[in-house]
C-alpha cells in the first residue's frame, strides 16, 4: 500500500505543477513509513517540503498554500498526532469554504496513518476517524488496500476538498496488482468485497481483512457473510449499507476504534433508518474496548480480531 | 526610509479612518438595536494601524486579519455596504450571510479573510506566503492580530517556520493592552512584544500604532524587506482598544480608568492636528468626516433593506 500512495502522489504531482508536500520526515528520508520514497529526489525541495516538527502549524500552513490555489499534502506522522493540528483542521479548513460563502476552496489533504497493535501504546494507537466525520466539510476516507488506496487518492487531490486520507501501517506492506493508469475511485461508494445472503459485514481499513477471514470460516459451515468495504466514511455510502442490509437481512459492524460513538453507531443507524423493516435481528458492533491503549500482550484484550467478527455474525444468525 | 507621506495621502488616510470610526459605530448600534445577533468585536481606536499599513501594500498583496477586522476589511478596499451586510447576515453581505462579523473575506481584493480562532490565521497566512514565493509573484501578506494571540503556540511555530523559508510575510500585532479583560502585562512578561523577534532571528520592532504614518513606515519597510526575498518581519503597533472585547462581553475593565485614559491617545484628533498644522483646512475635514458618514449610512441602509439568504441555500458552499 506504501508503494501505492507514492505512486497516487507522485501521478497527481507529475500532472498538477502546483501540488506541495508538507511534512516533517518526508524529504530524503522518505517518511517514517517510505511513503514519500523518491519524491524529493524528483520533484525537489520546494514542493516537498521537509518541514520542522509543528502539526498545528504546518496543517495551518497547507489551509494557506489550499486557499491559494495549491493543493497540498500534509503528512501527519502518526493518526494520534491530528489532535494537534484539530484547530486547522476542524475549524479552519473543514468551514472555510462555508464561511466566506464559497470565496475560496481548500484543497487539503491530511495523511495519516493508523499504527496500532505495535506495542506503542495509548498515544500511537488510536483510531480518531470519527472525531472526524463528526466535522461537516471534510471527508473522511479509509482505504483497505493497495489499490484503492492509489485510486482513492487519486480522486481526493482531485475533487479538492479538505480531506483526512487515513492510511493503515498493517497494510503497508501488504501487496496487490495495482492499477498503473489513471483510475480515480469515486468518493462515497462503498465496495463489495465479498457477496452473501446471511447477514451483511460493514468494516473498512484494517478490520476488512480479519472480516473476510470470518466470512470464509463461516462459509465453510453454510453461513454466507457479504462484507462491505466502505472505503469512505464521510461521505457515506448509507444507500449502500441498506441495499446489503435489505439482500441479507442482519448487519455487523466491525471497526478498530474504540466502541462508543465510533463510526459504527453511525452505520448502524443508517441501517436503522434506512432498512428497519428488513432487519432479522439486533445489529451487532465488533469494536476496540472503550480503553486507552496498553502496551505489551494487553493489547490483545482491546483489539478486535477475526473471532470476534465471527462471534458476532453468530449472535446476529441465532 | 521613512519619509513623512503628502498631504494629500493624510488626507486620505483620514478620511479612511472615519470610515472605519464610522462603520464601528453603526456596528455597535446596529447590534444594540438587535439588527444581528451573535457579538461584534469594534476596533474603534485602532484604526490607524489598518489604514497605515494598508497604504503600504500594491492591490494584488493580501491581507488575514481577526475577528477584530472589520477596519481591516475596509483598509484593503471592501466596500462597506457589502461588509455591513454582511453584519446583518444578508444575501449581499460579502460572503453571501454565512460568515457574520467575525469572518469577512475578499478574495478579490486580496482580503484572505478574518478568522475568529486567536491566532489560528498566523500560520494560514504563512501558508498564503508560502504560495506567493512558490509562484514568484511578488505578492507580500500581511497579517494582524492580538496580543493575545502572541500568546499562542501557532504563533511561536509560525515565527520559526517563516523565518526558515524566508516566507514574504509582515507579522503586525495591535498590542491593546488587554485580552479580553487581561491587561497585558500580567500574561506577557516582557516590555515589548517585539521583542519575540529576537529569539527566532527576524527583525522585531515597536511603534506608536496611533499614528498611521509610524505604522507605515514601518510597514513598507518590512514590506520591501519581503518583497526582496529576505524574508518575514514583526511589528508591533502600540494602540488602546476602547470598548469592551465585545459587544456582549461582560464586566469591567481591572483598571477602568487606566483603559479609558487611553481615549486620550484617540488617532484620528491627533491626525486632525497633524493635518490643520500641514495646512488642511477645517471645510476639507469636514467634506471628509461628512463623506465617510454618508458611506456609512447608506451601508447600514443597503443592509437592511437587502434580503436574508433563503433557507433553502443554507446548505451551499460546504464543499467544492
């Protein structure tokens, strides 16, 4: 996926003259994950911009370079590190364009990646994604592999909003064939990663993947699970959710932020309002504990996993 | 450099600076008359700070300012029709009823917008900077703000970065005595507030901010220091901000009567002074002090006469 996103910035920077990366890490060094690779080496350091360590600044700096004309990436090392650029995010790029009544457009874009089950514990592990769907103006977009990563970048620099693109460092690593043309991914549509007619699993990020294992664990036994990806979480594909929910009549939502008031309470109202009448049961939540993040083992009673999702879906089928 | 401006720019100047005084004043009475809700934040005594510094700015330079920018907003040539609509929350209000009297923009007119998070705009204006010296256009941005705002981390993070860059960026604090209700001696414990500078290497330097030619000076200076791609510098205008932080805001200044000496130090009779002793004559003062009123007035009167934005347009211009 690390591959992916640096292809996605580099395409985008190849075709628009006036995209900026700013940053601490990503010049020579190529970031603290090697998403920028290359990127200094080839585009120099006006527009890659090893920057000192200031999130709140630096994300004030890219509304600026935004509102100017110059779409701008900002790298927040760690997903955790957002809450100190949350003033220029939330109340600054997320309403500008609102404010000045449509005067200006900031084409922002904040990189961030998730980075839990290391061992960092309680500020390096977090998944914030609903403190920021929680801010009308921005979108909220969480890829789940490489290829959507690319495409979903891809059309986030383009469509020229403020944006909080959140990246997985689980999935880095993982590989995939990668689309090498143009091929933007439209905001806001979810993504059938596996069909079923059971019960319908609505996940994204770095829950998609132990989701589908489940669903091929239960399959073995006749239980036929449709897993969603949502990709974006604001703007939400709620018709989507219903669809599924309406084919199958049973939603589980599995994420691996904390439980309450985590995205999931929201796509489980969309479900609500939307498929009621189709629902066969209780809508199940496979969430992280309601827990600052230990270090160590313990880790392991907060997180989510496979079983989990599985446990749920049998709760859900019972 | 500095030298002493034609009579002819004080009159100007002047004039500008009764708009201001102007536009101030049917802002406090409109709102006391509940023409809008929400507060309004009067820069009634500051105003020689925008007028000077604007005079050192081209058209295509740009300017972020606070919610205390109403003088601002009219400085870099907004019309104040479109601003007082704005106040009242009118379609015609210069961004279409949305923003209100704490965010005002004219990108137009190079005025980037007044931000109503204390010192929040420091750093967005960098970034405005930042992009000019990508592009090499030769634009400079000026940013004011507060003294409380100097208080802030984004401030101290955008003195370092800009600094680093070299970014063609003018940094004017109104030090006003007071934020909110804090005088500033018991939040800053330094004499001047220019006096930052030093430890982040960029000029620092302290004038009367109620005499526009000091501020202008000054500006320009730094402004021309800019524009050669030598980078940012702070400026610190000494002034009074005579009413309370708001309209709403309650209580009392800790010293009343140290705040209120300050009318004394009002800017507009000591331009009167300036300008009588360089041989203005009372009748063009008054064609001027007349002119600003009637602007004004007929602002206020657009205003309301001019229509509330449908309801059904509140959902417009969230995204692009």
């Amino acid at each position: 996926m690390a591959e992916a996103i640096n292809e996605a910035i580099r395409h985008e920077m190849r075709r628009n003259k006036d995209i900026v990366l700013l940053g601490q890490d990503i010049g020579a060094y190529g970031g603290s994950f090697g998403v920028y690779k290359g990127l200094y080496d080839e585009f120099g350091p006006d527009r890659v911009r090893d920057g000192p360590l200031c999130e709140a600044s630096t994300a004030g700096w890219g509304v600026g370079l935004a509102i100017s004309g110059m779409p701008t990436i900002v790298e927040i090392e760690f997903l955790d590190f957002l809450t100190l650029a949350s003033d220029a995010i939330c109340n600054q790029a997320a309403k500008m364009r609102y404010f000045f009544g449509g005067q200006v457009s900031v084409p922002l874009i904040l990189r961030a990646p998730i980075v839990n089950r290391l061992g960092l514990g309680a500020q390096h592990s977090q998944s914030l994604e609903a403190w920021m769907m929680h801010t009308p103006g921005l979108h909220v977009i969480v890829p789940s592999n490489a290829a959507d990563a690319k495409g979903l970048l891809i059309a986030a620099i383009r469509d020229g909003n403020p944006t909080v693109f959140i990246e997985h460092v689980r999935l880095y690593a993982a590989k995939m064939p990668v689309e090498e043309e143009d091929h933007p991914i439209p905001l806001g549509k979810l993504r059938v990663a596996r069909e079923g007619t059971d019960a319908t699993i609505a996940t994204y990020s770095g829950m998609v993947k132990p989701s589908l294992e489940a669903a091929a664990k239960l399959a073995a036994e006749g239980i036929e699970c449709e897993v969603l990806d949502l990709r974006t979480l604001a703007p939400l594909d709620r018709e989507g959710i219903c669809a599924s929910v309406r084919k199958t009549g049973r939603l589980i939502v599995a994420h691996e932020a904390v439980k309450t008031a985590g995205a999931g309470a929201e796509i489980a109202q969309s479900a609500m309002e939307g498929a009621f009448d189709y629902l066969q049961a209780p809508i199940q939540r496979v969430a992280a504990r309601d827990l600052p993040i230990p270090t160590g083992k313990l880790q392991d009673s907060v997180f989510p996993g496979a079983a989990d999702v599985e446990a749920a879906v049998r709760t859900a089928m019972a | 450099m500095t030298t002493e401006p034609e009579l002819k720019t004080l009159l100007g100047w002047y004039g500008q600076m009764w708009t201001i005084r102007y536009f101030e004043d049917n802002a406090i009475a409109s709102f006391r008359q509940g023409l809008f809700t929400g507060s309004t934040h009067p820069c009634i005594g500051q105003e020689a700070i925008a007028v000077g510094a604007a005079a050192a700015l081209e058209p295509a330079d740009q300017v972020l300012a606070t919610y205390r920018g109403h003088g601002h907003a009219i400085a870099k040539g907004l019309e104040p029709r479109s601003l007082m609509a704005e106040l009242l929350c009118k379609e015609t209000g210069c961004c279409g009823g949305r923003g209100g009297s704490m965010h005002l923009c004219g990108v137009d007119k190079g005025f980037m917008g007044t931000n109503a998070i204390v010192a929040a705009h420091i750093p967005i204006a960098a970034g405005v900077a930042l992009a000019n010296q990508l592009k090499r256009n030769g634009r400079v941005v000026v940013v004011f703000f507060g003294d409380g705002a100097t208080c802030e981390g984004a401030f101290f993070e955008t003195l370092n970065m800009a600094v680093l860059w070299k970014i063609p960026l003018v940094l004017v604090c109104e030090n006003n005595g007071f934020a909110i209700s804090v005088p500033t001696r018991t939040a800053i414990p330094i004499e001047n507030i220019s006096q930052r500078a030093d430890g982040f290497g960029l000029p620092g330097v302290t004038v009367d901010g109620n005499d526009p030619a000091l501020v202008h000076g000054a500006v320009a200076e730094a402004v021309a220091r800019a524009r050669r791609g030598e980078g940012p510098t702070l400026i610190e205008c000494k002034t009074v901000r005579w009413e309370r932080h708001s309209a709403i805001s309650a209580g009392k200044y800790a010293n009343e009567e140290e705040a209120m000496k300050w009318k004394k130090a009002d800017p507009i009779p000591r331009l009167e002074k300036v300008l009588l002793a360089r041989g203005a004559t009372e009748a063009q003062l008054q064609a001027l002090r007349e002119k600003a009123k009637a602007v004004n007035d007929e602002a206020l009167a657009f205003a309301i006469a001019s229509e509330s934005p449908k309801p059904a347009t509140v959902g417009d211009f969230v995204y692009a």
